[in-house]
C-alpha cells in the first residue's frame, strides 16, 4: 500500500497549536523564573553585604582593630574622611585609605601576645 503526500502531511501535522502569545509566555516562564532564584539566591544577598561593609567602614572610629586590603592589621589612632590612620607596631603609623579596610574586628579584642 502506498500513501500519498498529503495523507503523510496531515497526519504530522499538530493536531492544535497554542496561540502565540501563550505558547511565547510558557517559553518565557522558565527564565524567568531562574532569574527571580538567581535574584533571591545570589543577587541580594551580595547587595546587603556590600550595604553592611560599607556602613562598618563608615563607622570606623579611633580605637577599632582593622585588617587592610593587604593583610596588615592594626588599631585605627585617627579617622578622617576618606583615610585612616593605623597603628600596626608601637610608634609605627600608617595611612590607609578607608576603602580598603576589609574587616573592622571587635575593639575589645586584645592580641594573643599583650
């Protein structure tokens, strides 16, 4: 038995296809969707850490242990706008941009060695 073209054709073709609109919001959906758990799972969070680092930075005062950029970790003897200065050994002084303080620890902390 053989089959004419137009029997194979219509029996490929899609019984009924969604309109286009639909069938564009239903490939959409999944995306979207990745992007609002991207969002919540790794956007915000980052946000509110770089909020809650830029406020501690902020709120540098004398007295405070610092770590630098650089690893070095000392006591903040002076605050001005935009630079601090860091004692890191007695009567051994640097000036450090704020911006670059990467942690602010407990001031009540005292070094293992005093």
């Amino acid at each position: 038995m053989s089959s004419s073209p137009t029997l194979l054709m219509m029996q490929t073709a899609p019984a009924g296809a969604p309109g286009g609109t639909a069938q564009m919001l239903l490939g959409l959906a999944p995306w979207l969707l990745i992007f609002v758990i991207f969002y919540v799972l790794m956007i915000r969070p980052q946000q509110q850490r770089v909020k809650q680092h830029q406020a501690e930075i902020a709120a540098v005062k004398k007295g405070d242990e610092v770590i630098t950029g650089g690893g070095i970790r000392g006591r903040v003897t002076k605050v001005s706008d935009d630079e601090a200065e860091v004692e890191i050994a007695q009567n051994v002084r640097i000036r450090v941009v704020k911006s670059t303080i990467t942690a602010v620890l407990n001031p009540t902390t005292k070094p293992a060695n005093d």
